[in-house]
C-alpha cells in the first residue's frame, strides 16, 4: 500500500534493521558513512513524492482502463499480439515525460511489464510457456551454477536471505524465474548477473512470470549478446561509449586514457546488470523506470551523466585508483536521482541512434574476436605441441632406461654363459688330468709298489 504501519509513506523514512543499521524504504543496509545523506535526500523528496503517487494513480487507473478494452476488444491470438504491441507502444510514448521524475514504488509492478512488452510476449510466444517450465523447474532440471549464485544475490535482504521470515519464499521465486529462463532460452542459459536484476524484480514484487518475460527482454532487447557466449555485446556497448565519451566529454576521455583507464573496466559492470551493483536501489529503479521506456539509449545517457556529475573530481585524479574510487564513491551516494536523471535526459539528449551506432561497430568487434579466437587456437596449438614434446621425451627417456635395463641383462646373461662355458671347459680338462694322473698312477702302483708275485721256478 501507499502507507506502512507507522502512518509514513515508503521512502521518507529511515528504519533500523533487525541486526542494526539503517535500512532504506526497500530492506538495504544503508552504509553508515551514507545515513545522513539518505535521510536528507528521503526528507526532501518525501513532497514531491505525495503530489507524484496522485499522478500515477490517475496515470494508471487510465492505462488498466485501456488494458481492459483491448482485451475484450481481440478477438484472436493475432489480435492480442497486435494490441498488446501497441499497447506497449502507446504507454512508451505518454509516459515518456512522467517516468524522468520516477515511477512509484508500488505502480512498478504493473507498469514496468507493460514497458517491457510483456502482454505482446506472453501472446506471442505462448500462455502455456512459463506454466510449462515451472513443471520442469520442480523436476530434475536444475541449473546448478544458479543454485550457488543464489545465496549471493543481496547477501542480507530480508526477502532474500533464506534465514529471514521470508527470505526462503523470495530464494525460491528468484530459482523458478531464473531456471525457467535458462530452460527457455538454452543457448544464454544463466549468466551471473541475471540474478541481481531479477532479485531486483522480486524485491519490487513483480509477479514471477512477468519477470521471467521481463528478463527474456533484457537479453533479447535491451542488452543482444551480453549474456550468451562470446558475449560480443558487451564488447559492441564498450565501444559504443568510447565513441560517445569522445563525442561529448572529449577532454575528460583523454584524462582518463592518460591515467590508463579503460572506461570498459567500469561501464561493463553497469551495463550488465544495469546499473543495480552499487547504486542506491531507489536510484536503480528510476533508472530502469527511464530504460524500460525509452529503451537502450537511456542505458548510456545513464552512464555518460554519471560520466559528468563527476568530472571536476575525475579530471583532478592523478591516477588510475583515485579516478576509479571518485566513480565508487558517487555511485554508493547517489540516493538523489533527479540530478543523475536529468543530465541524462537534457544533456545527453542528443547522442543519436544507439542501434545504429552498435551495428556499426559490430563488424569491428567481431574481427576482433575472431583474431582473439585465432591466437587462442594458436596458443593451444603450441601448447599441445610444447606438452606432445615433453611427453616424447619422457617416453624417450623411457625406452632408453628400457633399453639400458635389456642390455645390461644382455651383459650379465652372457657374462653368465661364458662363466658357465669357463666352468664347463676347467671342469672336463680336470676331469681329463684327473682320469690321466689315475692311469699313471695305476702304471706306478703295478709296476713299483705292486709288483707282480714271482712264477714257481720249475724242479
């Protein structure tokens, strides 16, 4: 609801967490060095807030009124595409304006889905479909890099800490929107990431299946070939910021590539999970208020504001830490989104068509992972060959010791045979002087010491 028990709105407050510590309007731990800040900024937007939740209502009660005439209105699963498309278009184009200035907290759940396409999706591609992989979920088919990603996803969130009254419940929903998108889509599968923003989905309590098709659209739309192997999208958005950032802050680039910094190393973070890392989950949600709108343009209008808010700190950094740690430092404050959004939105309003602009690098990066690809072949090449050596060698060395071993018993098997033949040879000539000296013996006896008994002479 619109009000919590205390009487105060979401968001005005700061509550002590169970554990201690400040928490904001959405259960996160508020760094202590923060606190003041927080209150401050919740404090001064607590007005402005009252005055926009009367204007989402009206917003709101006028988009469901329309939802509930296209629905009677469609006739065929045809038709309900057809609607649901501009349905879909239709609020991109009148919320344009009101979603800069932030949606509120309990209309995201209806009106993020219907920026996303998630009517057009669920008619297009099936309403039987996410039914039908929750089935597949309670089975066997478990995505078990995702298991161990799950305790990992907002350590400490009391909807997402299996310790918490109802951190199990929130576990359990976070598993069933990511494993029946890994199902659904087997070629991105799951990648890490994933889990922030759909922890983030479950946070904000959107429905699980409107999450699930709302993730399909983040990897399909808002971030092509960020997830899926080899992840050639991210590489495209890389590029497309460094030629944005020389565009519009070309001073600020140049200071950055004197220190070594690769806005890569930052920007990545950002765009893959958008933006939901390190912000303020507040300053989260009304960025992806303004991206589930306008589109992926707003993903670097996003970053190049942010880019500019902290410039003058930036290009004092004489390193490549200080640089990194003024962008850390502005991102863990950045608990008032109206400066970050309207910067975005007014002064980078014109940087052009970002499709067009990530088709046109897309051939360079592709070259480039085909030649990252080929060194890699060649590296493993090589090894292989380095490795086929080494074992040659140690087979060499083998049959060597083989061969050492065989002719040293060549050695002493024929050292044996001729000690045998020696033995052989010294046993028949003693045998032969041994059968002589008893001949002649025998002649001596007979005729020396036996001598013949004399004849009887005759009378």
């Amino acid at each position: 609801g619109d009000v919590d028990a205390s009487g105060e709105e979401p968001g005005t407050m700061a509550r002590e967490g169970s554990q201690g510590g400040t928490l904001d309007e959405y259960g996160f731990v508020v760094q202590s060095e923060f606190v003041a800040v927080y209150k401050e900024t919740s404090l001064m937007q607590s007005e402005r807030r009252a005055t926009l939740r009367e204007q989402w209502k009206v917003l709101t009660r006028e988009l469901r009124e329309e939802d509930r005439k296209a629905e009677e209105a469609a006739s065929s699963t045809e038709e309900a595409v057809k609607t649901a498309g501009h349905r879909t278009r239709s609020a991109r184009k009148v919320l344009r304006g009101p979603v800069v200035h932030g949606i509120p907290p309990e209309y995201r759940p209806y009106v993020w889905p219907l920026l996303c396409g998630v009517e057009k999706a669920r008619h297009a591609r099936g309403e039987h479909v996410f039914p039908g992989l929750l089935q597949r979920c309670e089975g066997k088919e478990r995505n078990k890099e995702l298991e161990l990603d799950l305790d990992r996803t907002f350590p400490g969130h009391p909807l997402l800490d299996r310790e918490s009254a109802h951190g199990g419940a929130g576990i359990a929903a976070l598993h069933r929107i990511l494993n029946s998108y890994a199902l659904y889509n087997p070629e991105v599968g799951y990648c890490q990431s994933m889990n922030f923003i759909a922890g983030i989905l479950v946070i904000m309590d959107v429905r699980e299946e409107d999450s699930f098709w709302m993730i399909s659209h983040v990897s399909d739309s808002l971030l092509p070939n960020h997830f899926a192997p080899p992840m050639l999208g991210a590489q495209v958005d890389n590029k497309v910021f460094k030629i944005l950032l020389a565009k519009h802050l070309p001073e600020l680039k140049s200071h950055l590539e004197s220190l070594g910094l690769d806005t890569a190393m930052v920007v990545s973070q950002w765009f893959l999970c958008i933006f939901c890392n390190k912000m303020p989950c507040e300053t989260v949600c009304r960025i992806w208020d303004l991206v589930f709108c306008k589109g992926p343009q707003a993903i670097f209008q996003v970053a190049l504001a942010i880019f500019k808010l902290c410039e003058a700190k930036l290009l004092l950094a004489d390193d490549m830490g200080g640089a990194m740690e003024a962008i850390r430092n502005f991102e863990m404050a950045c608990f008032n989104a109206d400066e970050l959004l309207e910067s975005a939105v007014v002064d980078f309003a014109g940087i052009g068509d970002v499709g067009k602009l990530r088709e046109d690098v897309m051939p360079e990066a592709q070259a480039e992972y085909a030649d990252y690809k080929a060194r890699t072949q060649n590296y493993q090449m090589q090894e292989n060959l380095r490795k086929g050596k080494q074992a040659l060698k140690g087979v060499g060395a083998t049959l060597s010791g083989i061969g050492a071993a065989i002719g040293q018993n060549v050695q002493q098997a024929k050292a044996k045979a001729d000690k045998e033949d020696w033995l052989g040879t010294m046993h028949k000539k003693a045998s032969s002087a041994s059968s002589s000296a008893s001949s002649s013996f025998s002649s001596f006896f007979n005729s020396v010491i036996a001598p013949p008994n004399p004849q009887p002479q005759k009378p």
